[in-house]
C-alpha cells in the first residue's frame, strides 16, 4: 500500500504517525491535551476530524478533507501541498513547544507522515474501530472506555454532537457503533497493518 499519496478533496482519510526512534510523544494529560488543540487550530481548515487515539508513542486521525472552494489554496501550490501543509505546520509547531516544555532539542516525529485513503465504508468502518481499539492493542488497556485519549468516549457521551452523529451513522446508530465494538476482532499483528484492516473491504 501507498501510504504517500496526494490528498484529495472530500475525500476520507486515515493519518498517522509517530515518535522518532524510541521518543515519546506524550508524556502526560498536559502533552495529549495540547496536541488536541494544535489539531483544532491547524486542520479544522483543510478537514473535518471524525476520530482519533493517542497514545505515548504514536497517534492516528480520520479526517475528511473539505472541498476545493472551502481552502485558501497557497500561490503556485496544489491542494495536496495545502493540506500536507497544515499537517507539518501542527507537528513542527507541538515539536517546538514539546521541546520547550521538555527542555529538548530536534525533530520528535517521523519525518514522513502516512495516510490510506478509506474508499468504502466498510474500509472506514474497520479503520475506525481499529484505533478506537488501539490502546488496547497495545495493552495500555483492557477495553476502549479505559482510554481518555480517544474520540471512542466523546462518541458514547455527546452522540448528538453533528460530528458524532455524522460518525454514528457509519455504524447506523449509537447501538450499532457499540456492538460493532462489542464484535471487532483486531488484525493480528503487522508492521503493515492497513493492509489487514483493508482486507476486511
């Protein structure tokens, strides 16, 4: 899988990525927190975020990318290098405060972001609940309403928020999001593991 493809509009993604080498990326409530708000401040104008899950060393999103017209386009750049864009100015800009923070120099993420572009509802569905079970993949955790750092709890508890109610209906309702969670057996694991989440289209 391509996991370095252009971004298209109106179009759904999952974005990942993660610490360099053996780095954390948060440390603390504090560190996750402010991640989440440099996401509110830097993609809410190139996307919608739909769910995300962070945990020390990595984080995912799935976001839906706006149309064309609703994008302040940069001069002479195209609307993947706009919203490529957003993302470096949100890494480099938690990495200076991390830094600051931490008392820390250097890049903290990998250099190069990845994304697979979720093209049925099927794929979206897995991806989703993929990594609302991330944290437990990872034995932080033994069911996703442990971890705090998820949009899983924010779903359960505001399901008449616009955006959880556009997410709810993937799953054809609040009942039918938690008993696909209920059911979801996670791929065993891969260092390629969108390729097993795909496979289930």
């Amino acid at each position: 899988m391509n996991y370095y493809i252009p971004f298209k509009p109106e179009c759904y993604y999952h974005v990942f990525n993660r610490a360099n080498s053996f780095e954390t990326l948060f440390y603390n409530h504090d560190n996750y927190v402010f991640f989440l708000n440099k996401c509110e401040k830097y993609l809410n104008e190139i996307c919608t975020l739909y769910s995300f899950t962070l945990i020390p060393n990595h984080f995912h999103l799935i976001i839906w990318t706006r149309p064309e017209s609703e994008i302040i386009l940069y001069q002479g750049k195209s609307y993947a290098d706009r919203v490529s864009k957003a993302f470096s100015h949100l890494f480099n800009s938690y990495t200076r405060s991390y830094n600051i923070y931490h008392r820390r120099r250097g890049t903290l993420f990998s250099q190069h972001f990845k994304r697979a572009h979720l093209d049925s509802l099927s794929y979206l569905k897995n991806a989703v609940l993929y990594i609302h079970h991330n944290a437990v993949h990872h034995n932080i955790c033994s069911d996703p309403d442990e971890w705090p750092y998820s949009s899983h709890r924010k779903v359960i508890s505001d399901p008449d928020d616009q955006t959880c109610v556009q997410f709810l209906s993937w799953f054809g309702g609040l009942d039918g999001y938690l008993t696909a969670c209920r059911n979801y057996k996670p791929p065993g694991y891969s260092a390629d593991f969108l390729e097993e989440v795909g496979s289930r289209k």
